[in-house]
C-alpha cells in the first residue's frame, strides 16, 4: 500500500498528515509559498495499515512524513522541522 503511494505520486513531495496537526498546516504552507507540488494523504481517512507501513520503513511516529519523490530516488525527509531546512530547490 505504501509503496504503492510513492509509486503514483512520482513527481511531488509526499506529505502523510493527521487531523488538528499545526505542523502539518505549516509544511503544506511552506510547500505551497514555494510552489512544489505536493499529495497530502491524511492518516485519518486511510486503513491503520498505511500508517503501520510508514511507521515501520520510517520509524517517524508523528506527522507530518514528508517524502520528496519528485526525482527517481525516494528520499524521507521528515517532518516540518527537517523540511524546513530541506534545499527545496535541489
């Protein structure tokens, strides 16, 4: 199912989110100002599965889970904290 994700959304940043998450608002923001796109995948409308998934290929708990898969290589960003230093550009 997860990598299942990563596959379709080739081309954006992933960001898996969860309900009443400021840093969730804050990295689809900080996204958004600096036009990339992006695939929010909210927790809470998906089976526990998925985020079982992503916890265990990430050991990230919280959200936001940030990917960038906009280039072949799939690369785990982290949360709001480590997007915000990501070279977005790059």
């Amino acid at each position: 199912m997860f990598t299942d994700l990563l596959e379709q959304h080739q081309g954006n940043f992933l960001v898996f989110t969860g309900r009443f998450c400021g840093y969730c608002t804050a990295a689809k923001r900080l996204l958004t100002q600096k036009e990339l796109p992006f695939v929010e995948i909210s927790f809470d409308e998906q089976p526990a599965e998925l985020r079982d998934e992503v916890v265990q290929a990430t050991m990230h708990r919280t959200v936001p889970v940030i990917f960038d898969i906009r280039n072949d290589e799939r690369i785990f960003i982290g949360g709001f904290d480590e997007l915000s230093k990501y070279p977005l550009n790059g």
